[in-house]
C-alpha cells in the first residue's frame, strides 16, 4: 500500500499500474488499505470502473483501526473514496465528503480533502452559500500540508467568483496555478481537476 503510493507519487505510474493490474479481487479485499490505494491511483489514472470496484470490496471489508495512509479508519477512507468518485450523484457525494469530515480530526491531509469535496460537492449542488466557507478553508489550511488540495479549492472558489460576478477569480486562479507550480504538477493528470 505505502509502497505503491510512494512510487505512484514518485511518477512511476506504469510500474504502479501493473502491479495493481495482477491483483484480482481476492487480494485487494483480503488488505483493504490496499483496495483504497488501488481506488485512488485508477480514479487518478483515468480507470472509473476498477476505480469502483475497489470501493465496493474496500466497503465490503471489516474495519480495523487507522489505515498506513494517515486515515483515521477504513470508514473514513472509504467516504472519502466515495466522495471523490460519487457514483450516486452530488447528493451522496456531499453526504459522504460530511462523512469523512466527521471522521477525520482536524489538520489532517485526510480532513483537508474531504472538506474540499463537501465544498465541491455544495457548488456542484448549486449551494454557493454553502461551498465558499469550506472552500476558502480548505484554501487556507491546504497551503502548509496540503498545496494540490488548496490549488483545487482556489480553482472552484474561482468558478464560483466567475458564476458569482464577484471579481476575486483572478486572485483565486493566480493562487491555484501557483500551487500547482509549487507541486511541481502543473502538467500533471492531477492537475486537470484544478485546470
């Protein structure tokens, strides 16, 4: 698990692709941290349905305590999945970014990206009120700990500015792409989602 994110991570997403295309069903629910990991990396990958797939055996897997990638418990790993991939519409999507909130303490990467989904999941809802104080939290807090989740917030408190008309776009996109540099993902598949 720890393994695979680090070299995904480290760019050898081929490597790490293949490794996780050898695992069947049986292994990634026999280690749930695993079947997360493999959810995160084909969601990234652009692999919904093996992306899916790995939610449903991780889901289906008994809880054990905190997971190697910093989550609180494999409840909260899996709402946050399950959040970011919202198979069932911005609804759930929504319910499920709370979720993993409640779950994760606070100053987490963990918490910091499910506070950003909530966000996404509020606009998406065509909840502005709702979205913008989350968001522009996750824009603060993500700077230390957590700069692709901050560029990804700046991004939508940008579209909301622009659906808003409230003229702060242009400081919210400045400050996404800069992060973006930071990471050195600008040019990322990562990226897309801020872009």
């Amino acid at each position: 698990d720890l393994r695979a994110r680090q070299a995904f991570a480290a760019g050898r997403r081929t490597t790490v692709l293949d490794w996780l295309r050898r695992l069947d069903d049986a292994a990634l629910a026999a280690y749930p941290p695993l079947a997360v990991t493999a959810g995160w990396i084909w969601a990234f990958t652009g692999h919904p349905v093996w992306a899916q797939n790995a939610l449903r055996l991780a889901r289906a897997a008994d809880p054990a305590g905190p997971l190697p990638d910093g989550s609180s418990s494999l409840e909260s790993a899996t709402a946050l999945l399950a959040a970011f991939l919202a198979p069932l519409g911005v609804e759930r999507m929504a319910d499920d970014a709370r979720r993993a909130v409640d779950l994760e303490p606070a100053g987490t990467p963990q918490r910091t990206v499910a506070l950003a989904l909530l966000g996404a999941a509020h606009a998406l809802g065509g909840r502005p009120e709702l979205a913008l104080p989350e968001l522009a939290e996750v824009a603060e807090l993500g700077r230390v700990h957590a700069k692709r989740t901050a560029a990804f917030a700046h991004a939508e408190l940008a579209v909301l500015a622009l659906s808003g008309d409230e003229g702060r776009a242009d400081d919210d996109i400045t400050a996404s792409l800069a992060l973006l540099q930071e990471t050195g993902l600008e040019g990322d598949f990562e990226a897309m989602l801020a872009y």
